[in-house]
C-alpha cells in the first residue's frame, strides 16, 4: 500500500513540540551546552505567529519560545522545522531575516522601558531541524557563507550561529532522552517519505524496538493517536512481522489511544475553531476601526491564544491608534 505515514508535517511538528515537555527537552538537548545551562528549568513558553514566508510554509514549519535565563534576562529560541529532501543552501540569510523580524515586532511592543528609554535587544538562539535524505553540508555560521577573499575582514562582518539537528546522521538511541520527544523524531527520520507503508510501519516498528519494549508500545500510541493514514489492520500486519504472537497485545493498547486521540482531537478542533472565530472577528473590528491592519499584525492575531485574543478585544474601544491595542496588551 502506497501512502504516507504523516500527512502534514507542519501539524505533525507543531502536535509534537505542544505535548508537554518535547519543546523544553527538544532546547535543552540541542542548543549549545553553554546555552542550555544559561537557561531557567521552567517550560519555555510558545509565542504566537510565524516569520516564515507564505510561499516557503509548504517547506518549512516555526515555533517561537521565549525563555528566561538563569540572571532573569530574556532571549528567544528559535525553531525551524526543515522539510525539504535537501538542504537549502539560503538557509542562513534566511534565518538572518526571521530573526529580523523576530527583533523588529519585539522592538515595536517592548523596545522602551516605562520611562521611553531604548531596552537592548534579547538574544536569539535559532535551531534547525531537518529530516531530509541528504547530508547537511551547508555551514553553521553566517560568516563561513560569505565570499570573505581574506580572514582578516572576518571580525569586521555580520555573523552568527545556528544549532543544527540532521535526524539522518544521529544514531536512534541518541534522538532524544524524553520518550515522547524520541519516538516523535524516530517517526520524522524513519517514516516522513512516500513509499509503502506496510513497510514504513515494519521499519518504524524494529527501529522502536531496538531501542526498547516501551518504545514499541510508545510508537503505537502516537500513530493511533495522529491523524494519519494508518488502519487497524495496517497495524496490526505490520507488528505480527515485527513481534509475532503480540500483536493482539499491542493493539488493545493501541485501541484504547485511538479512542483517547479522538476526543482529544475532537477538543483540539473545537478549541481551534473557536480561536480561529475569535480572530476573525478581532480583525474585522480593527479594520473597521483602524483601517487597514498590516500583514504581520494579521499573522500574530491569527496565531493567537484565546486568552490573547480576548485582552485585546477589549482595548480596542479605548484605544486611538493600531499600535495602542497592542501596546495596552502588554501593559496588561
């Protein structure tokens, strides 16, 4: 049977950094050692939008944490699912440009303290995850892409860093420590690709049980519980050739998910639409109010929590300009 285990991986990625925890283990295991020491245990917490441009969000899924640092500064986390089979070699000018945005809409809503004085920028450490087949040969420092002729102007150009996750050249085991995180990478590395998925399944499935007995039963769990293609019998076929004898097992466990992934994502389509009403409404009375409301305020509004969207619904009548509903918000 020809299909595809994840069918968006944008809502795949998205599902898998919003269990508790994966998003928190996912910075603390891949950033920079010296960094992920710098940063206070507490969860980091997702902020609403994206920066990704509209005819690349086929290609490329982002998520954006603020996080707080062991001092009680603030700096941002930064990351870019990459789903191309190959790597893009603009991905570092790329990157420059998301974080410019990242800077520029903090600046317009945080930039001045309570007394007009100009705050300094928080940092931003970017991290790409990639997926595709082929090696990531492209370098890590915006400084090593340019045409710099001699050493010596390097001090003297633009340059930073971004971490990297390639899942095709980390060994399995060491995907990740949280089970959850671990087996939601070993799915983005061993079942992201069209082809059969009886055997996609059979491949996932040994590679789980390489890495132990909870594994297997953890792989189950989050394909019954992900909207996929997957069916029972699909399953069930394929774990008879991975754990002949056990199937039967495995699938009562798995039945019992399936059950608890659909009222989840019954409550998760619920919560969505409602937020999603919620926003259309908000621009409309923006529009109405203010006229035109631009294309990156648009994004952040369509992004947002509930809770967000209320508090700014009702500053709206009180404030005189665009600006003052978002600027009231964070007074809040």
């Amino acid at each position: 049977m020809q299909s595809r285990l994840i069918q968006r991986h944008d809502q795949f990625f998205k599902h898998l950094l919003d269990h508790p925890g994966t998003a928190g283990a996912l910075i603390r295991e891949r950033l920079p050692k010296a960094v992920a020491e710098l940063i206070s245990p507490a969860d980091p917490v997702l902020l609403p939008g994206t920066f990704v441009d509209k005819e690349l969000r086929e290609y490329r899924t982002d998520r954006l944490y603020g996080v707080t640092t062991r001092t009680g500064g603030a700096a941002f986390i930064y990351v870019l699912m990459e789903h191309k089979s190959s790597p893009d070699p603009r991905i570092d000018l790329q990157l420059l440009g998301y974080e410019t945005r990242i800077w520029q809409d903090w600046d317009r809503r945080e930039g001045r303290d309570a007394d007009g004085r100009v705050r300094k920028l928080p940092p931003i450490f970017p991290l790409v995850v990639y997926h595709g087949e082929a090696e990531w040969r492209i370098p890590l420092s915006f400084a090593d892409g340019l045409d710099l002729g001699d050493e010596a102007m390097r001090p003297h150009v633009l340059d930073f860093r971004y971490s990297l996750l390639d899942l095709g050249r980390i060994d399995d085991g060491g995907l990740s420590k949280a089970e959850r995180l671990r087996v939601g990478l070993l799915i983005l590395k061993h079942g992201s690709r069209d082809g059969d998925l009886h055997h996609t399944l059979v491949r996932l499935g040994r590679a789980a049980l390489a890495l132990g007995p909870d594994d297997l039963i953890a792989l189950v769990r989050y394909i019954m519980a992900e909207p996929n293609a997957v069916e029972a019998a699909i399953l069930r076929d394929a774990l008879r050739e991975i754990v002949p004898g056990q199937e039967t097992r495995l699938m009562s466990i798995a039945d019992e998910f399936r059950a608890e992934g659909i009222l989840i994502g019954e409550a998760r389509g619920k919560a969505e639409g409602k937020a999603e009403g919620k926003a259309e409404i908000l621009l409309r009375q923006l529009r109405r109010r203010f006229g035109s409301v631009p294309e990156d305020r648009a994004e952040r509004i369509s992004g947002a929590s509930d809770d967000q969207l209320n508090a700014w619904a009702e500053t709206i009548l009180d404030a005189a300009t665009l600006d003052e509903v978002f600027a009231e918000h964070r007074a809040n």
